[in-house]
C-alpha cells in the first residue's frame, strides 16, 4: 500500500559538519574521501575570475563612496563561494542571483556594467535575463529561489536540460519562501543547487540568531535530499561540491543545498555601520583566510600559473574595472518616457495619459 | 459559471501545450468548486496537477515557468489563502516586465474564487480585488456572466500579463446557458449589461446579477436604470462608464468587498473626476460593512443586496431632488 | 571565537523512522526501549476521552449532514493522535488547534457546543482564548504556529511556566509558516511542541506529494531540535513522546516536532468526495488499526477498565453528543449590531454610523 | 523625525515593562534607519532584540505575545518587506479582537518605513497604505511631523488595537526641532496644519511638508490654501477634512502611493459624498504615477512635488471658473 511505502524513504546522507576542504588556507592541497579538486585549467580559471572578482567590488565599493552608485553591497571575502558555484554550471544553465552576488554574475557573463544598473540607479535590472541566463538580482530574501525551481521544470517539460544555480545567504534561510522553495524542487525532483553563502552576518545579525541546526545545509534532511557543507573560501571546494551537486541534480539523484562557510569582510553596504556589531579581530581572523591568497599560493606551489599570467589575470581584472569606471563617469540620458512602458504588454489608455501629462509637465519645467 | 471555467481550461489545454494548470486539489480531486474537474484524467497529469500546499511557493515556480515559456495557470483555493502569495505577486508577479524592460514577461493566471454568499466559515469569503487593483503591472479582471467566464478566462490565458483572475464563487453555479466556446467583448472593456436613462448602476463579479435584479425592481417602479459590468478592474478603461454617468447624471457603484478603502472608491473618485459637471449627485458606494467578513448567519447583512442598492438609488433620486430645488 | 563556535551545535538525535509504538493494534504491549506507556490512570483516561471524541466526531457529522452545521471538519480515526497530545499537557498549558482538531479542544477541557461555534456559522470563534488556555481553531494553515511561539516566549518573560502544543497536518508543512515557527521557536528556545498530524492526505493530497523527506519528523534536523516519529493510532505511545517532549522543551531543551502517523477515515468534511482520489482500500486498512479499538483490547486485556467502566464512558460521550445535539436544536438570535463592536476597541464613528444605517435597514424590512 | 520616534520608544520601554522592540537589525545596529539606537544597550536585549530574518514570523511572535499580555512593536525593515507578513495581518492581527469577541486583544505596534524619495533601489520605495486601510481592524496612522512621530507612537503603543505605524522614511532626518516629550492631539484626529480659505489640501506623512510648501507658494500668488494632515488613516475620522472642504468648496488630496487605488481615491470619493452641494468642482487626486516605483534616478518624476501640487490646485481654479461661468 502506498502509504506504508511513502515511510521507506530513504534518510540522505547527512551533510558532515566538517566543511569539504580540498586547500588549506597556507594553499596547501588536503585530501578529501569523497572531493577531488578541479583540474590545473579550471583551478586556473577560479583564480581568475576571483582577482577579476576582487577588483569589480574594489571598483563598485569606490564608486558607491563616490556616490556615483546609489548602493553596493561589497562581496569581498566571498569571490570563492560565488566564483567557484559559478564556474561549475554548464553552458545552458541559469544563475539566480541576490543582490550581493555581482561577482558571480560577472563570472558568469553578465556585463559588469549592467550588473551595477540596479546600484547605479539607471533602472532595475540592467540586463536582459534570457540572454545571459541570469534572473534579475533579487532583492526580497529567498525570493528567487522558486522561481529558479520553475523555471528547471519547465526546462524539463520542454525537453532541456537546464539546472539552476540559486544563491543566497544565511539570512534569507530564516524566510518562508526559502523553505517553499526547497520543498517545490524535492517534491518535484527538479535540478537546482541552492548555495548558501554563510558569510556569517545578516547585516549585523549573526547566524546564531538565525537558526539553532548543526549547519544551515543540515536543512537539507528535512526535505529527503543532499545537503553539503563546503569551506567557502576554498574555490576549487566549492567548485568540486557544486559540480557534483549539480550532475546528481540534473542525473535526476535530486537537488540540493550547498552551505559554502565564508565571510563578508566590508560591510554590508556602504552605508552600513558594522563597528557597531562586530569585533574587528573577526575581520582580521578571516582576512588571514583570503580565499585569493590561498588559490594563489597553490597556483605558485604548484607551477599552475607564473608571474607572467598572474600579470594578465590583473590587467584583465584593471581593464573591467576600467570599463566600469568610464563608463559610471559618464550620465545616460534616462528618458522619463520610460517609465510607462513595459508596464504591461502594451500601454494602456490610462497610463498614455499619465505619459502625456508628465512630458506636458516636463515641457513646462 | 463553474462549467464554462471548466471548459475555457480545457480549451486552452487541448489549443496549447505550453498551459498547465496546478495548485492545491486542482488534479483528481477537480478542485474544491470542482473547476478543474477531469483536467487530470483527460490531459494528464503533466497538464494538470497537484502541488504542495505552499501559494507563496505556486506562485512563485509559476513565475519561474512563465520566464521559460509557460503558460500556468494557479489556482488559489479560496481568496484568504492568496495571501500568503502577496510578495511573490507584488515584487516579482507584477514588476518582472518592468523590471527587465520587457525582456520577461510572465504570462501567468491566478485564479481566485473570491466574495461571499455561500456559507463559508472566516477566511473563506474575501474580496481582496482592491489589493491588486492598486498594484501596478497587473490585469485583474473578473467575470460577472458563465459567456464572460469562458471567453476572459481564454483571453486571460492568452495574455502576455499576469492576470489575477478573481471567479465570483457564489456564481458558479449560476444556470445561465450558454452555448461554448463563445467570444464576448474584449476583457479591457466594459460592457453596459442593460441600458437605462436615470441612472447608472456600476457592478463586476458577483454584483453584477444583483444590480440587474435590482435594475429590474426599480424598472417597475418607473426608474430606468443603467447596468455598467466593468469586468478588467485594472487596468480600468472608464470610457464606458463615464459616457453611461454622462447620460445618467446619477451613479452607484456596487461590490461586495468592505466599502473603506474599496474599489468603489476608485471608480466613484474617477467617474467624479470625469464626469462632475454631468453628476446631479455624489456618485454612492453601496458595498460590504467596514468589518472582517462577518460568520455565515450574518453574511446577509454584509453583502449589498437589492435591497440596500434600491435603498442608494432612492436616496440619489432625492439628492437629484435636492439640486434641483436649491442647485 | 564565536563564528567558529556557532559550527559546533551537535546534530540532534535523528527520529527513527520506525514510529515509537507502545501498543500494537492488537492491543499488546509493545517493548520500546526510550519510552514507556503511561499508568493506568492515564490509560484509561486516554480511552475515555477517545470514546467521548469519537461520538462527538460521530455527532458533528451528523449535523453537518442535517444542514445544522455549515461544515464540520471530522477527526474519525485520528482521536488517538488528538487525546494523547492533548492529555500531556500541562494545566497551564495552552493548546493552538486547526479546524479539524475539536477532539483535542473537548479533551482540553473546551466547551463542546462552542467548539462547533465556528462550524455552526453563529461566531467565528465561540470562546473565550484565555479562560480554556486554547487559541482559536486556526483555518489559514500553519499561521497559529508563530502565536504559540510568542506566546510562550512572553509567559517565560512573565516568569510562567507555560508549555504550548500546536496542532498541525501533513499539508501545513509546506507553508512557509510552519518553517518560520519551526525556527523561530528552535531559535528562541521557547516550550512549543508541534504535533503534525500526518493523517496522509491534505484533502486530495497525498504526502508523497507535501514532502520527500525521510519523515515529517526529519525536519526538526534543519532546526536544530528534536524530532520523533510515533505511531498516531497509539493514544498511550502519541502520549508518552508528546509528555516527553514537553519536558524536555519545558527544561530548556528545546522545542520539537513530534509526527503522528494517523489516518482521516472520514471525508475531508462532509463536502468532500474522497472517492475521487483515494482507494476504499486505505480506507479499511486504517479502519482495522482503529485507535480505539486497540487501547481497549489492552485496557481489557489487563483489566484495568470492566464492562461497567466502559459503560460509563459511553453514556459521558452520550451525554456529551446530546448536550450538542440539543443546543444544536435551537436556533440562537444573533445580533447584527453585534458586527460592530470588537473590530477595534471602541466604535469609531464610522462603524457607528454604519450599525445605524444597518438598524434602519433592519427597522424598514 | 528618528529622533522623535527613538525617544517615544525609549519612554515606552521605561514605562511599560511589557513593551519590547524587536525585529531585523533593531538591536546593536539600531535598525539601517537608527531608530532604535542605543535601545538594546540601555535596556537591555530582554527589552529590544533582533529575531531571525522572517517577517511573517515576527508578526506571528507578536501575535503571540500580545495574547500573553505584551506590547510587542515591530520593524518591518522596509516597506515591500512587509508583504511576507500579509497573511498575519490581514487574517490574524486585524481580525483577531472580532473572532473573539473582544477575549483577545492585541496591542501590536507594525513600524513600517515607508515611502520613497531616499534613492532606494527597487523595493526600498513602496507606499502601501492602501492595502492596510482597506482591511477592517486594523488602525493605519502616519506622522507628518516630528512631534506627531513621537505622539503617535507613544499613543499607538498604549492602544488596544493592531497598528500599522507607517513612518515616512525621506522625513527621518527633517531638522524640524521639537521639545519632547510632547504630547499633540489625539491620532484619530486629522488636524488644519495651515489654514486658508481658497481650497483644503489633503495630506499625510511624508507630504504634509510638501502640501506645506505648495500653500507657501499658492499663498504668494494669492491663493490661500488650507492644508489638512490626516494622520490616522483608519478608521477615518472625516469630520475635520469634511469642515473644511465644506468652507473652502475645492479639494486636492495628495499622496505618493500610485493614484490608482490608492487611499486618495477614499478620500475623495468619501469628501464628495460628505460635501457634494458645496463643491465647486471634483475633488482631485495628486499622487505616484500608475507604474511600479520607479529607479532612483527616475523616482522624482513619480513623486508628487510642488510643481503637480500647484497645476491642480490652478486647474480647480479654471474649473470654479467654468462653474461660475457655465453651472
Ligand atoms: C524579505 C526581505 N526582508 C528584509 C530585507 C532587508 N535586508 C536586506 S539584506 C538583509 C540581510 C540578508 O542577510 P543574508 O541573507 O545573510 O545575506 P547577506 O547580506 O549576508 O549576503 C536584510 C534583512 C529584504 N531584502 N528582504
Ligand atoms: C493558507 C491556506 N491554504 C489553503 C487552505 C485550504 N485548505 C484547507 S484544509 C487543506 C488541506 C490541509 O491538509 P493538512 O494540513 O494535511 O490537514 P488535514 O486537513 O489533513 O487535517 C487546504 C488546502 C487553507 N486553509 N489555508
Ligand atoms: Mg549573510
Ligand atoms: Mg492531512
């Protein structure tokens, strides 16, 4: 009978409390039973993406001070969790972002100056989210991560294999939505792996205010499927984690949550006021884990890569924050006009008369 | 009306593959008003089926589909039970086009059986449309005849808008007939559903039926009465009811929700805006008491029924009184 | 340092997947090795209110068919579940029931005419909260969770020893609500116990379809708290774990989630048509693993209840149903005004004019 | 006004030990807005604590709380961030009182920031007290100065009733100096911030400054405008707004929440029923624009500013004038 059987469901795997750890922190190699890293050319690429990572928020933190961008809220610390889940999806997967992951979007593709729309305050989203197979930055925690369990679905039902990459943080965990989310993707076995970047705060709220589980990817036991646990500042970890994630979601083995354990070192925003929250000596202790440092030191131990090419990862990484640069210096012409299309499919009578008013008004000014 | 929903779902099954239909109890069960009854058994369950009981989570992988080409239609069981959907369906639902200049739309339904009159126990008897008439970015319409039933809900399907689609429940088992599949008048249009000459009597969804009753009682008592059925409530095109106001001078608005606050607001400030120099009266509002919807034994004194709505044209045919005397 | 602290919480015991079981339906004892069946006191007490519950779910039913009531939401085979969470309590404890849980709020000592004051259409919620220590029957699913959790929080604030069960189904899990309380108590470490019905079907909804988890009971894991599986047909072992788990919650340990594995034998209510999606099969197979029948097979078995007892418990639930039937009889006057007063604490004008207008109607008709 | 609004917290929580604050980030940070600064150290994280990152929970703990005899105020962080919490407020905390009848009341304090014109990215900006004021039970209140802030809040925690505390976010930092504590008048009660003679702008919260403003300059070319600061939203108490239009003869009622729907639309509507025989021509509505908030570079052309504020109140000028001259 079918209701007895529902009880046989097997337990998964429960996630090790231990987080998967393929560098040391001195860029030594550990060995890991289950994790091999990647290999040189992708362990290459990772440190790419992270220095062309770290400049972009160096580049976006700078122009916020400036005030040239409304907003921006800083990865840095967290290049390894975003760059490495990034890097593991393939060529049609799509990334479902938050507002904190311009470095994941830039490795992924996205234009890093449209990334920065939304902080710069041209308009919402910059970028058109089908071309790059990137949901518009989402704002509202937890979201986005439905949406990233419809979107897989559909896939399927149209015949392409398309799996998602949701990212979020420690605090969003604490919504409604995030829950709904991992329990429509379970239920419905479709391939999302949720990464959830424990940077440690909510803003100022530590994760201990947030949830009372051994680990956030302990989460995952309650819907029947995989959690893992990853150190966040070790790039080839979480790229090893997340790939495998993502071939035994889209293998039909089911999604699953990623806790990649990280640290936000800048604030939360630049307007944000973390003196008055955190001890400074947390800071220091996690800067001593740099997840660049750390991938670096592997690269020179290991002869992956040579003062020549770490010299181009550099000059690629000025060259974008270059383009950014230039390109926030200038003004766009925003036309007011704007505003009323694509409101619905086409304008309707009453919003045209809303455009008229505001251009006559605007005529007068 | 129930039957005619039914088939509008299954029309819009049989014409294009990209619509599914889910929610809670929508698959073998038919749905709780038995909307989407068979939809499982005929279509399959690819087509149609049911989810776990999560309206933040429906409406959200609906979202998520529709970025992908989808068509879903979700229903929600009962109004009440929508909100839990409310930031999915106000900060993506409504806002993904704009947000993205168009590059998304999301082409998706909500179905929600809302209003009154049946007996429902609390929470089961909401009108929540004045929630999403103020939120821009979405359609929000809403049948009052089985004909518009079958024909809006096709158009909604085929909307590239996100539509809340609000079913009068207390009409489902209306027993219209109505030859299907039929096309009425575009769903952006008002329709007048009786012509009159004294005044305008303003309804949508459930209120409807009761203002052509009501129509009717004042016929035989000489007042000619004009039935205005707006159907798109957002975005409303006023063009039908301000040239109705314009002939009539007199008007009332009729819904079931509470009055503060309400739809009917909108529509009276607009036909006001509109229509002022025209208007022998205010227009009135006749509509729900200001309190959470009351227990089924006392339903009846909530909801505007001929009665009260007779009571709004007397009083308008004094006001007309009134200006005439001392205007 | 504390971040790294936070990742030491130990992983709380997993459930077994095998429901505590202290009574087999035969009505033999059952050896477990964490929990023994209550005293005989308490077990016949437990039938008692069984026998009671069972004609009273038998009573509304029937006046739901008659029209007396506008719906009733029968518990029939899932009284067991009910009365022992219920007799596990507390007396300054307080319940937080659904719809279908007015077993539970009889057993708690409610009114049983104004526990069917919301079904009957008179009221929404016939009693007075505070004076039965039991929150209103909760219709939107999983939303009186969160209550139970501030309220607990704010007796312990108050220096009250305070404990509350919520009552909840396999269905509610999916709600995003039940997650925010589900942490928002582990977090706090208020005395809250959720007791999921998991009576296998959420109207048409089988369980395979709300969850994939291993048990519902698994959830506590993401939570950081306890969870246990118990037999729900089993009043003495549904019993035993609940007692257990309040005071372990009341100690400080922690709140928990406690999955009963019951069954709905009735229709969802009496407008439902179960034949549409559930095989008669199931029906009979729970129907032989009926709760009531099993605990009196032991009570008799070990005599502690005899023919006269169990006579007496019969006309107590006789009683009950007639008192029900008659008040059910009549036909209370219900006041219109009485729509104006408690919307806010005092009338404001508005609403007053609108009760005037209201009475004039009335005056006219 | 976060002075203002600190401080009334600060008294309330010296007063009454049963008042707690709580919410996202309200402890050590003080809240992204500082409202609450210093509240946890001086009193203590018994008295003002930060909760896990889930609104409809926040809600629902307060929810608890009040039953249990305390005198919970939350902090929706920003505006749009009080949709997940919908559900709790429309079908508990509004209707809790009623359910019960009056057993179980619940004094919960919702501080919600609201509003736009700080440059806030999408969903920082949204003004949604239409959706509160339509739901029966709750009391919907939103200071327009910093004295009223500290009034009001002090006096909506000390109400019976569930109140949803909306705080015009750009009015934080208004340097407007004030003697606390103060005590204005009672938050039913709309007040005449400005008399006149000419025509009754309508306001509240953050455009009260701004209706200010336009009576300074309406004044300068001659026309005295008499400016009303609703405060509390509902239960609407009319009778103010009423006298004055009644004397003034002309209405403009001006909000940021998009005009559609908005709470204008009641205002209006309600003002022309009260005082049809009085108007000289409709009551107008100057408020958002009918689209989703707009980017930060875009929002000054949704927000209703001096300039629109002045074009009405010139048009129901020319409109008296068409009365006069054809009416
Ligand atoms: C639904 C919702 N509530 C509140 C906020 C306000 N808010 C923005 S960021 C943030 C903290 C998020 O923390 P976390 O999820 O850990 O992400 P992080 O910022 O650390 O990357 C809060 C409370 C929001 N954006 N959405
Ligand atoms: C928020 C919400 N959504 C939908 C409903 C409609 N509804 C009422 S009962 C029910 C099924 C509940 O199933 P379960 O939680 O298993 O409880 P059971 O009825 O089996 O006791 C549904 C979907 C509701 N009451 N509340
Ligand atoms: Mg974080
Ligand atoms: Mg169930």
């Amino acid at each position: 009978m079918k209701h007895t059987d529902e009880r046989s469901r097997p337990v998964p795997p429960l996630p090790s409390q231990e987080p998967v750890r393929l560098v040391d922190r001195h860029g030594r190699r550990h060995e890991h039973s289950s994790f091999t890293a990647p290999d040189h050319a992708v362990l290459a690429e990772l440190h790419r993406a992270m220095v062309i990572g770290r400049r972009f928020n160096q580049q976006a933190s700078t122009l916020a001070r400036q005030g040239r961008l409304a907003v921006y809220p800083s990865s840095k610390g967290q290049e390894a969790a975003q760059v490495g889940g990034v890097l593991a999806l393939s060529e049609q997967d799509w990334l479902f972002p938050s507002y904190r992951d311009s470095v994941a979007m830039v490795t992924h593709g996205v234009d890093p100056v449209k990334t920065l729309t939304l902080f710069r305050g041209d308009w919402h989203s910059g970028y058109n989210p089908h071309h790059y197979r990137c949901a518009p930055q989402c704002t509202p925690l937890a979201t986005n991560a439905s949406h990233a369990v419809g979107l897989t679905y559909a896939a399927r039902r149209k015949g392409r294999d398309v799996a998602a990459l949701v990212l979020m943080g420690d605090g969003a965990t604490s919504e409604g939505d995030a829950h709904e989310a991992y329990n429509f993707a379970a239920v419905w076995n479709t391939p999302v792996v949720f990464l959830i970047q424990n940077n440690h705060w909510a803003i100022s709220v530590p994760v201990h205010r947030q949830s009372a589980a051994p680990t956030l990817a302990h989460k995952a036991v309650g819907y029947g499927i995989r959690g893992y646990n990853v150190d966040g500042n070790d790039a080839a970890a979480v790229h090893a984690v997340v790939a495998h994630a993502l071939a035994e979601a889209r293998a039909g083995h089911g999604p699953a949550i990623v806790e990649a354990l990280t640290y936000r070192v800048d604030p939360h925003t630049n307007s944000d006021a973390p003196q008055r929250y955190r001890d400074p000596a947390e800071v220091a202790y996690w800067s001593e884990r740099d997840p660049l440092t750390r991938l670096e030191a592997l690269l020179r131990n290991e002869q992956i890569v040579d003062d020549g090419l770490l010299e181009i990862y550099e000059r690629d990484a000025e060259r974008v924050a270059g383009r950014v640069r230039e390109r926030m210096a200038g003004q766009d012409r925003l036309d007011p006009a704007s505003l009323f299309t694509d409101v619905y499919a086409t304008v309707p009578p009453s919003l045209e008369r809303q455009r008229r008013e505001l251009a006559e008004e605007l005529r007068e000014v | 009306m129930g039957a005619a929903l039914n088939q509008a779902l299954r029309d819009a099954l049989a014409e294009d593959p990209d619509v599914v239909v889910y929610g809670e109890d929508v698959g073998p069960l038919g749905g709780v008003f038995r909307v989407t009854d068979d939809l499982a058994s005929d279509f399959g369950e690819e087509r149609c089926f049911d989810s776990p009981l999560a309206e933040s989570g429906i409406v959200g992988t609906a979202i998520g589909m529709a970025m992908y080409g989808m068509r879903p239609v979700v229903e929600m069981q009962f109004d009440a039970f929508a909100y839990p959907a409310f930031e999915q369906v106000v900060s993506h639902l409504a806002k993904m086009r704009n947000r993205t200049r168009g590059a998304l739309t999301l082409p998706v339904v909500i179905r929600i059986p809302y209003g009154g009159g049946i007996g429902g126990v609390e929470h089961h008897s909401d009108s929540s449309e004045a929630y999403y008439t103020h939120t821009p970015g979405l359609r929000v319409v809403t049948p009052g005849t089985p004909a518009d039933a079958y024909s809006m809900l096709r158009e909604a399907i085929a909307c590239d808008d996100p539509v809340v689609f609000l079913e009068p429940k207390r009409r489902y088992w209306s027993r219209q007939s109505v030859e299907l599949p039929v096309r009425t008048r575009p769903m952006a249009r008002s329709v007048v559903r009786r012509p009159g000459t004294d005044l305008t009597l303003i309804a949508y969804g459930p209120t409807v039926e009761t203002a052509l009753e009501a129509a009717e009682q004042a016929a035989a008592e000489g007042c000619e009465v004009e039935v205005v059925d707006l159907r798109q409530l957002a975005p409303f095109d006023d063009a039908t009811v301000t040239a109705s106001v314009r002939r009539t001078g007199r008007a009332v608005v009729v819904h079931e929700a509470s009055v503060f606050g309400g739809y009917g607001a909108e529509v009276a400030a607009r036909v006001t805006e509109q229509c002022f120099h025209y208007l022998e009266a205010p227009v009135l509002r006749v509509g729900g008491l200001d309190v959470p919807y009351p227990p089924p034994k006392l339903e009846e004194h909530h909801l505007p029924g001929v009665d009260r709505i007779l009571a709004a044209v007397d009083r308008l045919q004094w006001e007309s009184q009134w200006t005439e005397d001392h205007g």
